[in-house]
C-alpha cells in the first residue's frame, strides 16, 4: 500500500498531510521514495555499473554509482555482467542502487534475504546514516534487522495456520 500497488481497504495513507490516493499527489509522493523487494530488477546483460547507472540517469542524478558499489562491498565487480551474481551479491546490487538514486523514503521488503552477516551490517549501517541525514526507512522483515530506536509493529497471521503434522505428534501421547 505505501508503495501504491493497492489502496487500503479502511482508512488512508496521508503524505505531508493528504491522501496519497489522489492522483496529483500521489506523483509527487512516488518522487520520495525507493523500494526494494525480492524481485530484484536487475538486468542480467548490463555490467554490474550500468545496471546502477541505468537508474542514474533516469532520475538524472549522476556520479554515485561507483561509490555506492564500493561500499557495498561490489567495486571489484563492477564490469561484470550481473548474470553472474551470486544472490547475496544481487541485493547488495539492489541496496548500491537505493544509495546512488537517494531518494528520502525507503520502502525495504525482506532487505536482509541472501546477505551473509557483513551484508547485513552494511545493511544496518546504510540505514543508520540513511536515517541520520533525515531519510525515513520502512522495513517488512522475518529476519532480525538492527535499527536503533525503531517502532515495530507485528502484524497477525494474515492466514490462520494449519495444524501440521509435528503439531499431532506433539500432542499426541504416543510412547
């Protein structure tokens, strides 16, 4: 919903105090933010630069393609073809991009998925200095993310879950 893919069922989602279903606003609200999700976006015959610097020059903010592939531990790779990636290489691709488009609102889906433990500390440090100049960062995770002085909100099962088989077993009073 806060990406605008569907609209809430109750209530609305206010941006600099209006709804960001209507039209006129909604544009500039999408101008905010960058997201990130398991679909990864990733051109697979682009070198592993241009596919940072493809999105460059869409939002036309050039020269940080390079620097945000460094830090995110990806600047020896940068002329390879991102086919060759391994998965957790493909969403520190997906996290230099967020860092060299820089848009204020960061929408992160399961950021962490296929990161070794550096890749998630550099993930925890580009959001700390994300948030320090200002930046917001929404993060829907299964995997523990450290976020100093975050809210969480748990949501309730979307589904109620079924009773499996370990569940019998573990009930049963079988010796």
């Amino acid at each position: 919903m806060l990406a605008g893919f569907s609209k809430p069922s109750a209530g609305e989602i206010l941006w600099n105090g209006h709804d960001i279903a209507q039209s006129g606003i909604f544009q500039q609200y999408k101008l905010q933010l960058n997201w990130i999700s398991l679909k990864d976006a990733i051109k697979e015959r682009f070198t592993v630069l241009d596919n940072v610097q493809w999105f460059e020059l869409l939002e036309n903010k050039i020269g940080k393609a390079q620097p945000a592939l460094e830090l995110m531990g990806l600047g020896r790779l940068v002329k390879e073809k991102s086919r060759m990636l391994s998965m957790g290489q493909r969403k520190r691709l997906q996290l230099a991009r967020l860092l060299a488009i820089d848009r204020p609102i960061w929408l992160l889906d399961e950021p962490s998925v296929a990161l070794d433990d550096e890749g998630v500390r550099l993930l925890e440090y580009i959001i700390a200095e994300h948030r320090k100049k200002g930046g917001i960062v929404i993060v829907a995770t299964h995997l523990p993310i450290d976020i100093e002085d975050a809210m969480i909100l748990r949501l309730p099962p979307r589904f109620p879950r079924k009773i499996t088989l370990i569940d019998m077993l573990d009930r049963a009073d079988i010796s």
